[in-house]
C-alpha cells in the first residue's frame, strides 16, 4: 500500500470528520454524516494498521476517532482523563519516538563533557585557552562557592528558581533546535559548564563532592536537556529531510511531537527542581543522595522504554484510544 497516496486519497473525509466532530450542534443531515465517516475511518484506520509503518499517522487518526466517537455516543471526553492518558500515551510514546535523537546527544555531550574535565584538569594550557584564573579556591575549597551555590537560598525559593531556569534552558534547546546551529551551541556551553566545573574539582582533588551534589539532580535535569537538545535537532532535520511529505507537513507534525515533548517536560523538570532544591543541599550521606536520583533516572528511563514503547507498538499493530488534538497535517 502506498500509505502517502492512500491518505491524500482520504484526506478530505477526515478533514471533514474532524470538522463535524468539534462542532457543538449538529443538522439532522449532519449528525447522519458524522456516523457515517466514524464507521468509514474505523475500518480505514483498521486497515493502516496492517500496512503502515508510520506510528504518527495512526496515532492521529486515532485521535480523531476518540473525538468522534464522544459525538456519536454524545458524550464529553473528560478533562482529567484526557490529561491522564496525555502523561500514559501522549507523552511517553512521543519520548520513546525521539529516543535515538536524545541518546546520541547524550553521548556526544558526555563525551566532550569528560573530554574538557581532563584537559582543565591535567593540562595548564586549558586555563589559558578558557580564560580560567590559576586562584580557583573559592570555588573548588570545602564550603566554597559550588557547594554553597545549593545550600545559600531557602529551599523552596531555590527550587522554584532551578525549575525555571531548567524550563528554560529545555524550551531554548527545544524551539532552536529548528535552525539546528543555536541549539547545538547551547548544548555545547551547557557541556562545557559541566566539563570545567568537574575538570576543576578534579584538580582540587575533590570529585567526590562533585559527584555528590551534581549526581542527585544532575542525572534526571541532564537527562531532560538530552531529551530536548533530541527532540529539537530532529525537528531541525525534519526541515532539511521532510522525507515524502512535503516540508510544511512534516515541520508541521514533528512540531506537534516536539511541543507534547515541551509540555511533558514541565512535569520532569518540576521533579529535578524538587530534588535539586530538596535533596542535594540535605544533609544526607551523599551516597543516598545519588541513589535518589539514580531512582528518578531509573523510573524515567521505565517510563519511556516500557511506558513509551508499549503505546508505540500499541498504535502500531492495534486500535487505540489516544485523545488530542489532531490536524490534517498529521495525516
């Protein structure tokens, strides 16, 4: 089946579907009409199933079946069911899609994060090079400035103030990764902060207060920047590389993917703001610290590899009831 002419061939009809399915009163004619293109797309969609390998597509025609289906049951989807299953379907399936995006930014930016640590930390010419001063005491000493940076606001106020710089730091990453150079450039100072601020703790021979206040919240806030460095260069790529829809229409549905992800990161980020404001200035043993966040980085990774896949293969190969929003662009 060529599923690109197949969907041109039907476009109008769920366009038209779509129309009558968002409208609050319906003609006699119309409310016929309604019935009669919901039976047609399930079967459509039915048949997709078989032969599609586009996820998305199906997805969204799902989407607009779920919808129809209230209006033909007259019924309302319920808001707090719909953001539910937006956190058990929506979410985690659009995290999963993305993944081969984060990952591979994850490693690129761990790799030159380790890179710059060893070159400040072995070789003098780094400092020279960064523009780092040879006195930095008052940042690496016991008490000093990167310890004290977690500790030196209420903690509330603190991690009120992590969630909204991480929010942002995440929005810019995802919305310029468009025009892929700015997002890349933010990805690289971010690995460049990590790498020397860990490349000067190494040479003051103190790594394990490093990795005992950055490790808490590091790994699950790190995790989410990958998430959406990924999630935006792929939509910067969508813009080179449309594939066979035409630029507008495939800019159009990675936006819709990448804008689910900006919204389910509000939630992630509001768990590492928690855990940076709470947790990592506490006084417990460091090692149960670390092991906090390696828990939420832990279920994170659950929640997308297990959560995510599962909806994923679900759309894929059976019926699903996914809510949203969905235009014609997605189809």
């Amino acid at each position: 089946m060529d599923v690109d002419a197949y969907s041109l061939a039907h476009r109008r009809a769920w366009e038209r579907l779509d129309y009558l399915s968002k409208r609050n009163k319906l003609t006699g004619a119309e409310a016929d009409e309604l019935v009669m293109l919901y039976r047609r797309t399930s079967q459509q969609l039915a048949r997709l199933q078989s032969h599609s390998p586009d996820p998305e597509l199906i997805a969204g025609l799902s989407a607009l079946l779920t919808r129809a289906r209230g209006r033909v049951l007259g019924t309302r989807a319920d808001t707090w069911q719909g953001i539910g299953r937006f956190f058990t379907h929506r979410f985690p399936a659009a995290l999963y899609r993305a993944w081969p995006w984060w990952v591979g930014v994850a490693a690129v930016f761990l790799l030159v994060s380790a890179s710059l640590a060893v070159w400040v930390d072995r070789f003098d010419s780094a400092r020279t090079v960064l523009g780092i001063s040879d006195d930095t005491a008052d940042l690496t000493a016991p008490g000093g400035a990167f310890e004290t940076y977690y500790s030196e606001h209420p903690h509330g106020a603190f991690a009120a103030q992590v969630w909204t710089n991480n929010a942002w730091v995440t929005a810019m990453a995802l919305f310029t990764g468009v025009l892929i150079l700015p997002a890349a450039y933010l990805l690289f100072m971010n690995a460049l902060n990590l790498g020397v601020s860990a490349g000067l703790m190494a040479d003051a021979g103190r790594l394990d207060s490093f990795f005992g206040f950055i490790l808490p919240h590091g790994t699950l806030e790190l995790t989410a920047v990958f998430v959406a460095g990924g999630a935006g260069l792929k939509l910067g790529w969508t813009l080179i590389d449309p594939g066979r829809l035409s630029r507008v229409e495939a800019v159009a549905r990675q936006g819709r993917a990448t804008a689910t992800v900006a919204l389910g990161l509000v939630g992630v980020l509001l768990v590492c703001g928690f855990i940076e404001g709470f947790v990592t200035p506490s006084p417990l043993p460091a090692p149960i610290r670390i092991a906090i966040g390696f828990t939420a980085e832990a279920l994170f990774l659950v929640y997308v590899f297990g959560v995510g896949r599962s909806v994923v293969l679900e759309q894929v190969g059976g019926p699903t009831d996914e809510p949203g929003h969905l235009s014609t662009s997605n189809l």
